[in-house]
C-alpha cells in the first residue's frame, strides 16, 4: 500500500473553517476504489497545523492524483495555506493497521 503523511500550516482566518472547507474533497477522495483511509486531524502543538494521514491500495494512488476532485481540492485549499504543505509519501508492506507488538491492552 501506499501511505502519505500530510502537513498542512494554514492561515489564522482559516483555522476554524479549514476542516468544512476539505469535507467535499475528503468525502470524495474517501469513496475512490482503493482508498483506505484518509483521516484529518490538528495538531495539538500548533493551532495552524492539520495532519492528513491516507492510505491506497497498490496502484491506486496514482488514480486519485489525477482525480479532478483532487485538482479542484489542491485548488480550493491552496488560498488558506500559510507555506507549501510538508508530505512523506511511502511504499509499505500491508493493507491496513496492525496491531502495536510493543503495547498490549487485553
């Protein structure tokens, strides 16, 4: 699978509205075959920052980036960025969560 790690640093006026502003291009990108996750969440050290954690199938990754849902998603977040996002996008073994080996909760 493919599992991308995305920061985004947004403008103070868009703080607040930021994740309403994503909801059609989470929705959509949500429902595209090969979609395992795609899972917002702010960070609790800077206010301004969200962190977008998603992860395809292999071989679907490359749908979603040429999407027009994703074009029109890039375009309707680029106003309220601070800076040019921060991503970590990687090739790994699996197809979902596992469970943690160094932590156990029976």
């Amino acid at each position: 699978m493919i599992l991308i790690v995305v920061k985004y640093r947004v403008k103070p006026e868009a703080k607040d509205t930021f994740l309403d502003a994503v909801a059609d291009f989470t929705a959509a990108t949500r429902a595209e075959p090969g979609n395992l996750w795609f899972e917002w969440s702010r960070s609790v050290e800077r206010d301004d920052e969200f962190v977008l954690v998603e992860a395809f199938q292999d071989g679907a990754g490359e749908a979603h980036v040429n999407s027009d849902h994703f074009r029109a998603g890039l375009e309707s977040i680029k106003p309220l960025l601070a800076e040019t996002p921060l991503i970590v996008s990687r090739q790994v073994e699996g197809e979902g969560w596992d469970r943690m080996g160094e932590l156990q909760i029976d």
